[in-house]
C-alpha cells in the first residue's frame, strides 16, 4: 500500500515500507545481494570516513543464525523468514581515538541506500533496533572501535496472512505520518 503523501513524490519512496511478512521460500541472488551494498557503499559521509561496516547472513547460513540469535524474540518472530540478515555496525572512533558521534549519522544514509536499492529491485528491507548489540560484538568478535547500531531484514514480501495477532494487523495498517508542519518548524511554503 502506497503513502498517502501531501504532494507526489518518487514512487520508490511512497511504495517502500517495512513489512514482516516476508517470503520464507523465496531465496536472494548474489547479484541483488551485492547491488544492494554497493548502493550503501556509494552512500555519502562526513570526510568520507565511511564508518559503516556490514556482516551479510543469508538464510541457512551460520552468519544469518548468528545474526537472528542477536534479535529480540518479537523480531525472530518474522525476521527468521527473511532471505538475508545484514548486521550493520559503525566505526566511532577517529585514528587519532576521539569519539566520532556522526558516525551513526553516515550510516543512517548508508542504510537508506541500501533499503531504496533492495525495494528498486522487489525486495523488501526492514530495519531492527530491537537486538542485543553487546551479543552481535562478542559473536563476530568486534574491536571496540567498531559499535553494532541496526540489524536489516532483507527479501521477498509474502502473503500478510502467514502472521498473526499484532503483527497482522500492523501489516495491514496504513502508513503514518507527522504532518509536514509538525516537522518543518519554519519555512514551509504555503
Ligand atoms: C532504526 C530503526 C529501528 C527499527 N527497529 C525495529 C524493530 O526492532 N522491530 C520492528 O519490527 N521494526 C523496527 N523498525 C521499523 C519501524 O517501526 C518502521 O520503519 C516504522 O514504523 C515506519 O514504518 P514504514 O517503514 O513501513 O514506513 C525500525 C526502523 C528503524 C529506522
């Protein structure tokens, strides 16, 4: 279901949405797989310092096992279903060892990349903050420097029908919004 936007915008952008209900049968190729990191790789970023940094699971594998385990139980729920789990995690620190707080700024972009990307192709991408962050740095034994931040659901969208409950009826919720004057706080034309 499309966005109800206030003026019309690039379809990839009104048609995307998170879905849980993804297609456990359907599998994601190499290809597509790679376009859609590529995507994040051209993302920009402050000095182009590039922080984010991705481990790639596809389902059966043992990083995608990995990965799931690291989700909060509501998130295995659908999550388990996806064709690609990807961990993304960002350097926060400069080489000198100061704090680089745009890091998760960078990222964000990177990800964003990748999400339009993975719809662009009928995919679907499903961003998770619901995860345990410390559990994903010990399993693929991060450097402290480098600071697990979002996990990505990435395939097929299937029939809302497999979920159930609450997430049933998420699935089938329409899209909301903020108004664009609740959030342009000065200069909104009229
Ligand atoms: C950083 C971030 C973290 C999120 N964490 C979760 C999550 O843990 N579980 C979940 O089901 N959805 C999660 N979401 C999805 C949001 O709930 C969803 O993007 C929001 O409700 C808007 O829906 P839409 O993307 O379909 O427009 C997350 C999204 C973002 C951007």
């Amino acid at each position: 279901m499309s966005a109800t936007t206030s003026t019309p915008i690039h379809p990839v952008l009104s048609n995307r949405r998170s879905p849980r209900s993804f297609d456990a049968t359907a599998t994601i190729s190499n290809e597509a797989l790679v376009a859609i990191l590529e995507a994040a790789r051209w993302a920009p970023s402050a000095n182009n310092f590039q922080p984010w940094r991705f481990h790639v699971g596809v389902r059966g594998d043992e990083v995608f096992d990995s990965i799931l385990s690291t989700l909060v139980p509501f998130n295995q729920s659908w999550a388990n279903r996806a064709s690609a789990l990807v961990l993304v995690s960002i350097v926060n620190q400069n080489e000198d060892g100061t704090p680089r707080p745009i890091s998760g700024f960078d990222a964000g972009l990177a990800v964003s990349q990748l999400t339009f990307e993975a719809h662009s192709r009928d995919q679907v991408a499903h961003q998770m903050a619901g995860f345990d962050a410390e559990k994903a740095a010990q399993t693929f034994e991060l450097p402290t420097q480098i600071a697990p931040i979002v996990v990505i659901a990435i395939g097929t969208q299937g029939p809302a029908e497999q979920l159930e409950g609450v997430l049933l009826e998420r699935e089938n919720a329409p899209r909301q919004r903020k108004e664009l004057s609740e959030i342009v706080l000065a200069g909104l034309p009229n």
